[in-house]
C-alpha cells in the first residue's frame, strides 16, 4: 500500500471505529502488516497514513535496539490508552513526515485496550519504554495526529539523518 506524507488532510483526521468482524477490516489488518514490514525500521502502521479512515493499526517492535518488552507482531483496532505513567522525551520518526524526526514526551509505560481484527476479542497489552511509545504514536495517527503535533517547538524538530 502507498503511505501518504503530510500535509494529506486524512491525517490530521480522526479515523472512524471500526467493526472488527468486518472482512475489510481483517483484509485491511494484513495489508497493514505488509507494508510495515517492506519499509526498513518501520515499527507501526496505522490505517489513515494509507489513506483509510478506520481506528486500526500494527505495530511490532521486535528486534528494534530501543525495545525493552515486546508482544511481536499485533494489529488491534479501536485503541485507546487506559493508563499513562512515567513521561520520558523521546525522538520519533515517521514514514508519513519522511524527512523530520521529533522530540516528543510520551509515557514510558501504558496499558492500552483494543479490539483483534477478525474475532473482535478484547485485547489489554501492558507495556514499557518504545513499545509504549510506537503504541502511542499509532493511536495518535487514529485521532488526526502527527508526533509534529506533540513536540515542544521548532526546536524540538530535526532533520532525519540519513545512514549510507
């Protein structure tokens, strides 16, 4: 699937919730999965960076230095953090802002409620450190949000460095 880049208006719009029995849902669940393993260091994926207005995303931060716990590879729809708790600064990334990272705070530890694609069974993941904040990021992209949403300032913006 082809990832849209800012400004596309759909990313700054919070996404429909979903049901999570829908066939399209579960289709749109494994093509999420997909792409985010075809992009190098990508880590989560949510349904409007593709141009889709549903509550859905996947995240899987195994392998990644940064994690610390890690559920391997998950979708989960209709997401929402319950508890937030340990507020740490982080740099993120994103495939929809290619070319700009961020420093933004999000909590270190959470534990977020969400929906399997498929059964519909509610899931609860308990997490920490970048697995939390891949989690918060995508959940942002849900609500309309972009991580350049949450810094602090232009300051707090780079230009993403490029490893050849």
């Amino acid at each position: 699937m082809n990832v849209l880049t800012a400004p596309a208006a759909i990313l700054s719009t919070p996404a429909d919730e979903v049901d999570p029995a829908d066939p399209a849902i579960v289709r749109l669940a494994a093509d999420l999965i997909t792409t985010m393993r075809a992009a190098p260091g990508c880590v989560g994926l949510a349904a409007p960076q593709v141009g889709v207005s549903a509550q859905v995303f996947c995240v899987d931060v195994t392998g990644h230095p940064k994690a610390v716990t890690t559920h391997g590879a998950f979708v989960l729809c209709n997401a929402k953090v319950v508890e937030a708790s340990r507020w740490r600064p982080g740099r993120e990334g994103c495939m929809s802002v290619p070319d700009l990272t961020g420093d933004v705070k999000r909590a270190a530890r959470v534990v977020v409620e969400g929906l399997r694609p498929g059964t519909g069974e509610s899931i609860t993941i308990t997490t920490d450190a970048f697995e939390a904040r891949a989690l918060q990021h995508e959940i942002d992209h849900c609500a309309g949000k972009l991580f350049l949403d949450r810094v602090a300032g232009a300051h707090a913006i780079h230009v993403r460095k490029v490893y050849l």
